[in-house]
C-alpha cells in the first residue's frame, strides 16, 4: 500500500510541475497571472521534491509512466491555456479537486496504521493535500467556474487524474 502511494503521488506531483510549466508557457506574458502560476508550480516542485525523497526513503520504484505523466501534463497545462485563462484555472480546480480527495483517502488508510515511521509520511501528504486544496480555492476565486463548457472540461479533467492515478497504481 505504501509503494502504491508513493509511486502515485510522485507521478502526480510531476504532471502537476509540468501542467504550471504548460500553462507558463502560454499565458506568462501576463505578469499578475504569471506571479500566480509560478507560486502554486513552486509549491508544485516542493511536492515532487518531497515525493522523491519518500521513493528513496522507502525504496520504491517509481511508476514506468513517469515520463507520460511529465508530457501529459505539460500538454494538459498547454491546452487549457489555449481556452484561457479561466480555462486554465479550470484545469487547476478539476485536478486538485481529484487529487484533494485522493490525498485524503491515503490519509484515512495511513491513520489505521499506527507504525511510527509513517508519520513524517502522513506528515508530508496533509501539507501537500492542503496546498492542493489552497490551488483549488485560488482556481475558483480566479473564475474557473466561469469557462466555457466549464463541466465538460472539469470532467473531463477530473476523469483523466482518474485513470491517471488508476494507472500509475499499476504500471
């Protein structure tokens, strides 16, 4: 179980780094916008950070579709730019809504374990899963909800981190 985590988790911090990257790419001309997508993509790369610290720590082998990750989320961040600002900001709420709740049901499974070397675990995945969260309010308090064909795309988003997530469990 905590192989799995892990290797979801930094898999996911890497499409994380890699969509602020895409998103960047794009709509960084905009200094304002650009102040904001460089903060959550720092917080991002601290996340993938802490991340790679736990594989080495608890010697697990990362996903074989980390690469894929990287990639695909430079292109989710390059596409949801190209709708716009607020599509993009969808993007952020659809994704860390999706992984919000994927940190706390690790949270909930690692607080059944009552082994103290999960702590610095557990530790790290509430400060990731509530700086995700901070993202998702920063998303919508940007207009997120206010993009064309918002649920489409929020579901659609919010569906892949799904596979994602089922994948990288696996593979």
């Amino acid at each position: 179980m905590i192989d799995r985590f892990i290797r979801i988790n930094q898999a996911g911090e890497t499409a994380a780094v890699t969509i602020y990257k895409g998103q960047l790419a794009v709509l960084g001309h905009d200094p304002k916008l650009k102040r904001l997508l460089e903060h959550m993509r720092d917080q991002e790369v601290v996340h993938l950070q802490i991340m790679d610290k736990h594989i080495a720590d608890f010697h697990v082998r990362p996903t074989i579709l980390q690469p894929v990750a990287a990639v695909g989320g430079y292109i989710l961040g390059v596409t949801s730019a190209l709708l716009g600002m607020k599509s993009a900001m969808t993007c952020t709420e659809a994704v860390e809504t999706r992984i919000g709740g994927h940190y706390n049901d690790q949270l909930r499974d690692l607080y059944l374990l009552k082994h103290k070397e999960l702590d610095d675990l557990k530790r790290s995945i509430a400060k990731c899963r509530d700086e995700e969260l901070e993202h998702l309010d920063t998303a919508v308090d940007h207009g997120a909800q206010l993009a064309p064909l918002h649920q489409l795309q929020f579901e659609l988003i919010k569906g892949g981190c799904s596979v994602a997530i089922w994948l990288c469990a696996r593979i």
